[in-house]
C-alpha cells in the first residue's frame, strides 16, 4: 500500500462522506462508497450484476466503469491506482492484469483523497476457449465446439476468453488472429478480444487465435 492508502478514513470523513446507500449491481468497496462493473456490453445484464466476480486473467485488459453510490455526495472526477503496479496495472482507465497475485485498487478524487477501493486477484489462465457473441455483445453460455458448420451470408462474432479450472476470468486477451482458407473472410469486430467472422462461399476455412501462452482454433465449414 502507498502512504495515501493509509489516510482513507480520515479523508473520507473530511468530506463528510458517510456510508451511501450502496448498489444493486456491481462490486460494492470496501468501503461502502462505490460500485464498480466490467464495461459490458450493453444488453448483458448478467456482466452488469455480478460486477468484479473473478479474477482477472494475467495479460488481460479490463475496462472497468465505476459509479460513487453515497448518499449526499456529488459523483466526483475518478482517476485508478495500484496498490501493486507488478500484479494490476491501470493504463488509460483500464486494468491490466500483469502477474499472479494480489492488489488494491484505488479510486482517487480530487487531491488525491481516496473515496473507495476494490482488491482483485489476478491469476494466470490455464486454457483459452472460442465463444459466439450474441447481438448485445455478451458471450453465449458456452463456447464454441473444434468445429462448426455455416452457410453463405453467416456472420458472427467471435471471442477468446481465459479460464483458470472451472473459473472464466476476467478480461480481454489480445493476440493475433489470423483465418486460413477462402471459404470465409474475417473482419476487425472493434474490441481487443474478439473478431468477426463472415462465411462466403462453400469449402473450409480455419481461425486461429494466439496469445502469449496458448493457441486456440476453430474449424468452419461452410456449406453450399
């Protein structure tokens, strides 16, 4: 922790904040302050509720949306720090898990007062699956089997998420995409961790997706 870390009490109570309603959706800190979600996609409700409910996977990249939920008090400008920049880094707003273990977010106002936190735990993934996204942009409830047959004119959206045993964590990996065959074509969806895939004419093709530690592939037959 940063010596900032240690005057959490005394700053809340110079401005008077006292514990707020808090939320129904979301990781709720520690100190009662704030809830904090992934940035989901905006018909999943189910990301939307469980807020922080994982660990992040190691070499992923979590948007986070942080909303103050005490009462009386007028939502302030937010900046992130890391308690332990080797385990959670914060780039851009974003968090970034860097190494296994754990760490202290903090949720900074202005002059540095500290108005909530949140601790993660991030963990290195042992298997990367393939999901479908649906029309809202969340992962359908089970990922994609080695194979999969379409016909011309299909398209989805395709992501990569990291499991640690029966644990899907949190975050987008980043890796390089690439589609062998001219059976279908591949487009950027817009999102670090996921790609759309459109079937053109019969024949085969294969995605193929590699992050720092594994490599992840799916089979597509397009049908005539």
């Amino acid at each position: 922790m940063t010596f900032r870390s240690l005057l959490f009490i005394p700053a809340v109570a110079a401005l008077g904040v006292v514990a707020g309603c808090g939320s129904d959706s979301g990781t709720t800190g520690a100190l009662g302050q704030s809830s904090t979600t992934a940035d989901c996609a905006p018909n999943d409700t189910a990301c939307q509720n469980d807020g922080l409910d994982a660990p992040l996977a190691e070499g992923a990249t979590l948007p986070i949306n942080v909303r103050i939920t005490a009462k009386g008090v007028a939502a302030p400008k937010l900046t992130l720090e890391s308690a332990r920049t080797d385990v959670v880094a914060v780039d851009s707003g974003q968090l970034v898990g860097k190494g296994a273990g754990f760490s202290s977010v903090l949720m900074l106002g202005e002059g540095g007062v500290v108005m909530d936190f949140v601790t993660l735990t991030v963990e290195r993934p042992d298997r990367v699956e393939l999901y479908r996204l649906d029309a809202s942009g969340g992962a359908e409830p089970s990922p994609l089997p080695q194979k999969i047959q379409l016909a011309p004119g299909d398209d989805f959206e395709v992501s990569v998420k990291a499991f640690s045993g029966a644990t899907r964590l949190l975050g987008e990996l980043d890796g390089g995409w690439s589609l062998e065959g001219n059976a279908a074509m591949m487009l950027d969806s817009g999102r670090k961790g996921s790609r759309r895939v459109r079937a053109k004419a019969p024949g085969s093709a294969r995605l193929v997706i590699k992050t720092s530690s594994f490599e992840k592939s799916l089979d597509l037959e397009v049908l005539p």
